[in-house]
C-alpha cells in the first residue's frame, strides 16, 4: 500500500487507507498488529552536552507500547522501540557535528520475513549506516495512531521536521530527483523522464548520446530536506518550469564558473538555492514521486534546456547490504554501473551561494 501517515509541526494525517485520493481516517480501535511498516522520522541534530528527546511516546494498556528517538552528547541517536514484553534498542554514534546537520531514521520490519533493519541517512552527504534486526518489534495499528496523529500522547520536539509511516518496506540511499514529466533530450527530441526505458538513448550536454541502464522511481513524503522544489524558467537555461527534489544537482558552466572555481563546470545542489528568485518550493501535495536515470559514466542530461545530474551510485553494487535496503535491490547487481568520482567537483553550500550571487549582481 504504501504511505498512510504523515506528522510535523503544523499537523498530522493517519489514513490506513493511503494517504492518496479519498482517504478514509481511522476512528475506531484498531488492535490489528502493523506486520510490516517502516517509520521515518528526519530531524536536525542539536549541539548540545546533555541527551534531548526527539520524539517520545508511551501508551498503557493490555500490550504496552513505547517509541523513544534521543540525541546524545557527541552527535548521537539512540532509538527505542517497546511493544509489550519486546524491546528494540538501538544507537548510531558521531552522526552530526553541526547544529544545522540533519539526519533521517528509517526503522523498517517485516515480522513475517523475521527481519527488519534501521537506517540512518544524512541528506546531502551521501552517508548511510545500516543496522540489521533480526528479531523486528510491530506495533498495532492503535499505536501507530497514536505516535503519528495524538500529540496528546506523543512528544516532538522543535528540531523534528517530519515523521512518516509506511506499510511497505521503504527503501533507503540513492533517491531519484526528478518529476516523471521532467522533458529529458533524445535523439528523436524530448521524451518525459518517466516514459523511458532501458535501452532508450539519451543525449548530454556535450552532444553525446549515451544509453538508459535503468530508470528508478520512488513516492516520497514531500516534507523537510524530500519536499520538492520548481525551477524557475529561463534560469539556468530552462525553457520551462520544471520540479525536482532538493537534492537534485545542477551542471552549471560558464566564464564566471572558470573564474570562481578554475573548472569548466561544476555541479550545484538545488538545496543550497532554495529561497532565490530561481528556486522555489513546489506543492505537489502529502506525497511526492521522483524518477531518475542511470547512465553508464553518471552523464549529466539536458532536461527543458537546462543541464542536470542522473542519479549517482558510487560502487553500491559491491555493497550488498547497502544494495539490499535501496531503490535498485530488485535489479541484477551485474546490469548496474560503477561510478568512480564525479565528473565535476560539487560546490559546497557557501560556494553554491557565491555563485548563485555573481549571476543575479
């Protein structure tokens, strides 16, 4: 099914039906165990000597439930899940320096399977650190209900920016970045991203035709660093607008890029504009679906005139573990590339800025 729930600061939504077109919202105790999920929540790290909670939740009852997420002293997480008589503990260490660092956890668990796993992910950083659970804990559809949409009962703090709650096994790493309509050039024109297929060709900013590997897709809970974003035509040679996620990077070339940064182009994360007259964010509604393209040497692609990055995969396909829990677990690791170092350098966020100011002065 998917998405069913959706919290942060401003609301919540909890829809066991799916958070798409006519949703229906539970009411009624629901003591139905939740066999297969994945909770995800994304907050920023605070800098601080002493453990602060993050989320927090404690019910009573018959099957007593108990969720806790804590940073400790030194950039740490420490997650707790209770559900009766079965508790699952686990602690990720030195996964934020910073005050603005930010960190995803994606606790998945499949109790059927006998397994389950917790991720944590650093978005912008291309970090991942997996912990396997081999005896997974399942909360009921009550608790759930309780943790997504009682703030009664439930605690966020102010540095959370969202909570999401699936019935699904929801991948973690490589995230695609780019609206399925997104117009990509081919040899026969323009052709949307999500219409191509392996196989197809695809042309690069430097007149090269190069061949689809793959095209992967995910729905995505469009909230903090996943909500999307529209850049605005004719900045960076658009000709239309078009979304894409945050994370999605612009291939940007030109006299003040050689001046700048002594390359002929340079990659930008879209993140690092968001708040110029260029870069602005995008309703698309609870839920947002990205796609990519893989292409054999991560080519850059033109999409509506404007050059941009296809998804990277680094040597993911060596790391079965990582492979497992991703986008591309469902592919034949030998179909998929290796990615050495990117093509161009990317520019960290304060360089991004520098650039993003020379061209509007």
């Amino acid at each position: 099914m998917g998405w069913i729930a959706l919290a942060d600061h401003d609301g919540h939504r909890f829809c066991p039906g799916g958070l798409g077109g006519g949703d229906v919202a539970l009411v009624a105790p629901d003591t139905r165990w939740m066999e297969r999920g994945t909770l995800v929540v994304e907050t920023f790290l605070p800098s601080i000597g002493k453990a602060t909670p993050l989320v927090y939740c404690e019910l009573p009852g018959k099957v007593p439930f108990h969720f806790s997420l804590q940073a400790v002293p030194g950039g740490g997480l420490t997650l707790v899940l209770a559900v009766g008589d079965e508790i699952l503990h686990q602690s990720f260490a030195h996964c934020g320096r910073e005050r603005t660092d930010a960190a995803r956890i994606s606790c998945s668990w499949d109790i059927a399977a006998g397994h389950g796993h917790i991720a944590l992910e650093r978005p912008g950083r291309d970090e991942l650190q997996i912990r396997p659970v081999p005896a997974p804990v399942a909360p009921l559809m009550d608790h759930a209900r309780a943790l997504m949409a009682d703030p009664a009962c439930r605690y966020l703090a102010p540095m959370v920016q969202f909570m999401a709650l699936s019935t699904a096994i929801e991948p973690v790493g490589p995230i695609p970045s780019l609206h399925p309509d997104t117009p990509v050039a081919t040899p026969q024109g323009y052709r949307p991203v999500g219409r191509l297929r392996r196989g197809d060709t695809v042309l690069t900013p430097q007149g090269d035709i190069v061949p689809v590997l793959h095209r992967v897709s995910r729905t995505l809970p469009a909230h903090g660093s996943l909500r999307p974003v529209r850049l605005r035509a004719p900045y960076f040679g658009l000709r239309r607008d078009i979304v894409v996620a945050p994370q999605q990077r612009l291939l940007m070339s030109g006299s003040d890029v050689e001046y700048l940064f002594n390359h002929e182009a340079v990659l930008v994360e879209v993140s690092h504009l968001v708040g110029e007259t260029s870069v602005l964010p995008a309703d698309t509604g609870p839920l947002a679906t990205y796609t990519q393209l893989i292409l054999p040497r991560h080519e850059a692609v033109i999409a509506a005139g404007s050059a941009l990055e296809t998804l990277f995969l680094g040597r993911i396909r060596r790391k079965k573990e990582w492979l497992g829990v991703s986008v591309l677990r469902d592919m034949d690791r030998h179909s998929l590339p290796e990615h050495g170092r990117s093509l161009f350098p990317v520019l960290r966020p304060f360089e991004a800025v520098v650039l993003a100011e020379q061209r509007a002065a």
